[in-house]
C-alpha cells in the first residue's frame, strides 16, 4: 500500500512530505522532484508568491546512494516568504475553507484554517507525484496535462496523438495546445486582473503506457476510476471530475458510446475509440487513461465580496490576501501528481514486491498473459 502525509503551513517554515511504499532498488535524485516542483510555479495569471519562492526538494531519509531503499521517503521544502506572527483576521472569504473551518475547530482567528488550507499545501503533493512519476516511468508510463478551457473559453483543436500533447503544453504559458484559444485565453485573464476579478477552467490529465487491469470490480473502495476522482477531487477548488467522455457520454445511446474491441497477433486485444477513458469497471483497459478536471474560480478577489466578521457579527468585506488571477494550468501539474500517486498504488498493489526488479518479474508475466489471452482450445 501506498500512502503519503503532508504538514506545513503557507507561510510557515516549510512542508513536510512522507511517502511510505516505494519499492527498493528506485534511482532517485532531488532533481527528479524538483524540476515537477517549477513547472507548479509557471503560468499566465500567477500571483506575487511565484516571484518569491524558488521551491526545491531536500531528500531527507529513504534514499541512500541515489537508489530507494523501501523506508518511508522524507522530504522538505523551505519557504522563503515565512511568518512567525501574524495578526488575527476575522473576515471570512466566500468560496474559501475559512469560515466552515473556524466553526468546526472553535477558531476566532481565520488566518489558522488559510495557512492550512492554502494552495501552498500542494507543493507536497508534487513532491510525493514526482517520485510516483519515477516509479512509473521505469515501466513506459508518462502523464501530461494541458487547458482545455479557462475563463468559459475552450480549445477548438487538440493534436490527433495524445503523445504530442506534452511538447506543446510545455511550450505555452498556459499550458494550452490550442494557440487561437491561448489568445483569448490570455486576453481574458488581463480583463479579470484589472476587474480584481478570478478565473476558473478546466484541465485534463493523460496517462500513456499503463498496462490492463489496475484497480478492480470486485471492491467498490478499489475501483481505479473512483480512486482518481477522489484524489483529483481532493485538490483545491476542484468542483467537477470525469473520466473518458464523461457527462458527454451520458447523452448519447449505447451503440455510440461504447469502445468496440478487436484483436490481432500483432497489437493483441485492442479498441479503435477510447471513449471510456482508458477504465472499464474499475480497471484500466491498457488504452490512454483520460481525465478532465473542473476548477472554479479562485476565492481571493482584489475585489472582495460581503462577509461577516466572525467575532462582532458585523457585514464586513471579505479578507483580500495574495493569490493569483487563475491557476490552471498549474493545477495541471498537480492533478498529474495526484493520478501518478493513484497509478503507482494501483502498480504496487497488482505486481507487489519489496524491491523494483520483483515489480518487474510480476509485471512482464502480467504482459505476456494480457497481450496473448487465454490459449485457445485444442483441436
């Protein structure tokens, strides 16, 4: 099983990040999770808060010689912008963790639920999906993430092959395949700015190269398409999560929104669609796993909606701390993280073993066996 735990506030002295699980024998360096730490940091429509930190991973246990050793990996990253007081604020945001986690906790100060439940956290989570990323990639499996709409506006074209979609993405400062709909993406995003105004979008993240049957029918709590939506789910502002066509699915008749399978010597069993998404019943199907992502608008507007003060009761502005315009396209980023946690929980669970090359027996057998089927009748 894996599992990581996160501490930290945002402007506290730094995050923690413990990720418990990960098979021996894994090269790993701190560059590997550092380099999934800037591309967080980058975007059209990032906040102050981007300009100051400079977010790098120390490796602190669980690594020796540059290989995992199968202990819990331990990580820090440092905040340069750290507070050790800050004075009391009592105006709830709308949209925002304050005022419900105030009441839940009896906090006369909000500012203890937004150090806590600021975007800041996330940062750990990229750290924990780099070194999943590592693991998945010593057996052919990368992920990506692109904008498919920001501000109500949506891409019209997308490249014919999902391989295409990370060079492009990485080229563009929203992380946008569609350059026409980057144009007025950004455009947008300047009108919001200068409105002290927000925007939110969608995303969608792209796993290649996974092999069938991670997850399961035979358990609801197992099940890899709930698995993902409750991690994606799980990220701030995240309001919507589909897999495959998802709600467009929905709409249309059964002999139109199914993934015919075929087979040949050569390619195995196969799908000429993969309307699905890459699950059916729960598992991967070996197709490209495909999920979308709604985020709403961030909840820190330079122009404040009304609150009230949570100690005089008074109809107040609500607070107006740094943010950004929109965080798409990082929110990307993180939504990749969160899948290659699930995916590699989801490898770890199916092949097993204390170190990489028990992974590697268990998952070419598993290959041979889903490329070639049953063996068919004699006779």
């Amino acid at each position: 099983m894996l599992r990581f735990l996160t501490s930290g506030e945002s402007h506290g002295r730094g995050l923690l990040v413990v990720l418990e699980g990960i098979p021996a024998g894994l090269p790993l360096s701190e560059e590997d999770i550092t380099v999934q730490l800037a591309r967080r940091q980058r975007g059209y429509g990032r906040g102050g808060r981007m300009q100051i930190e400079q977010d790098r991973a120390e490796i602190y246990a669980g690594v020796m010689s540059g290989t995992t050793i199968g202990a819990p990996v331990g990580l820090h990253i440092g905040n340069k912008d750290w507070r050790t007081a800050e004075p009391p604020l009592t105006r709830p945001r709308p949209g925002h963790a304050d005022l419900a986690g105030a009441l839940k906790y009896h906090f006369d100060d909000v500012r203890r639920v937004l150090e806590r439940s600021s975007a800041r956290e996330t940062v750990a989570r990229v750290a924990a999906g780099a070194i999943c990323r590592a693991l998945l990639a010593q057996f052919g499996i990368t992920l990506a993430s692109h904008v498919v709409e920001l501000g109500g506006i949506a891409i019209g074209r997308r490249p014919d092959r999902y391989e295409d979609i990370p060079a492009l993405a990485e080229a563009s400062p929203l992380r946008c395949v569609d350059p026409e709909a980057q144009t007025r993406m950004i455009a947008a995003i300047d009108k919001a700015r200068e409105a002290g105004d927000t925007l939110g979008g969608v995303f969608e993240v792209v796993a290649l190269g996974l092999p069938v049957g991670l997850g399961t029918y035979v358990h609801w709590d197992r099940r890899l398409d709930g698995r993902l939506a409750q991690a994606l789910m799980s990220i701030n502002a995240i309001k919507g999560v589909e897999i495959g066509e998802g709600f467009q699915e929905a709409r249309l008749p059964g002999s139109s929104a199914h993934d015919e399978i075929f087979y040949d010597p050569e390619r195995g069993f196969h799908r000429a669609t993969n309307r699905a998404g890459g699950t059916e019943g729960g598992m991967s199907t070996g197709d490209p796993l495909v999920a979308r992502v709604a985020m709403k608008p961030l909840s820190t507007l330079r122009s404040p909606l009304a609150s009230v003060d949570i100690v005089t009761k008074e109809r107040v502005e609500a607070a107006v701390v740094r943010s950004d315009v929109t965080a798409v396209p990082s929110a990307g980023v993180i939504g990749e993280a969160m899948v290659a946690f699930v995916l590699a929980d989801a490898m770890i669970e199916k092949f097993g073993g204390d170190s990489l090359d028990q992974m590697r027996v268990a998952y070419d057998a598993h290959q041979r066996w889903a490329r070639r089927g049953p063996p068919a009748p004699a006779g």
